[in-house]
C-alpha cells in the first residue's frame, strides 16, 4: 500500500512519515522514561505519582501503537529498532533509580514540552500535505499532553 490508496500524494506525505518515524522514536524513550519512573519513584508523592506514571505510561503505549500504523497507512514501514529511537530521539535517556519525585516530574515535562513541540511541527506538515487523519490523531495525542503538562506542573507547584 502506499499514500495514493488513501487519496494522498505520496510525494507531500513523505515528509509527514518522516516526521512520524522521528516521533515514534521520541515517544519510545518517553514511554520507557515513564516505566523508569513508575517502578523508581519514592517518598511523600509515592502513591500519587505512581499511578499517575502508569496511566501515562499506558497512554503512550497506546499512542505508540497508533503512530506505527499510522505510518504503515501511509505506506511506509516503521521504526522499529531501539538503536534508531536512541539515535534519532530528542528525548535522552535518564537513570531514574534514586532520582527525586519531582525531579521525575521535571524530566517527563521536559519530554511533554518536545513532544508537543515535535506534535506543532506534525501539524504543519499534514496540514501542507492534505493529510488529515494524521492531523487529527496527532492533535489528540496533543491535547492530552497539554492537559497532563498543566496537572503535572500544577502538582509541582510551578506556574
């Protein structure tokens, strides 16, 4: 299968598959960073952000998912090698045992700030190749970040 099957050009979506392979590899480490903290985290917060990481964690999970079969509708294969996530993500790794709870926070806004940065370049590519299925599911992964970037700074009281 390629674009055209789907009433895309092939030519303008390349540059959204591109994209897409770049943040599935970003939201691998995200999704990793995520378990990290979830089986790490310790102290005061223990209970709250526990379960707070694993429904992050299993939200992305999900969205990994769909943004792979979302380049395999496109007509294009996957990233599917961690050695490519770790070489082409944005986001780095971090040692989450021992790390302090809210610097736990701090590291997975720092992840939420570029995905949703890398979600604002998405946009305007499918916008520019007519492709809105992806736009759509891209501003929905969007909004739940923008929304768990508030709670999550609500909770470590920053602005």
């Amino acid at each position: 299968m390629d674009a055209k099957e789907i009433s895309l050009n092939e030519k303008e979506v390349k540059p959204v598959v591109d994209l897409l392979n770049d943040y599935l590899a970003n939201y691998h480490i995200h999704y990793q960073k995520l378990r990290g903290c979830h089986w790490n985290i310790k102290g005061q917060n223990f209970f709250t952000l526990h379960i707070k990481f694993e429904e992050l964690y299993t939200n992305a999970q999900l969205t990994i998912d769909e943004i792979a079969e979302r380049v395999l509708t496109l007509g294009k294969p996957p990233h599917s090698r961690f050695a490519d996530y770790i070489k082409e993500s944005r986001i780095k790794e971090i040692n989450t045992i021992g790390l302090k709870d809210l610097d736990m926070v701090d590291a997975i806004l720092d992840d939420m700030a570029i995905l949703i940065e890398l979600e604002r370049e998405l946009l305007d590519a499918t916008d520019e190749a007519s492709d809105d299925g992806t736009n759509d599911m891209v501003n929905r992964f969007m909004q739940f970040k923008e929304k768990n970037t508030w709670m999550l700074r609500s909770f470590a009281g920053k602005k």
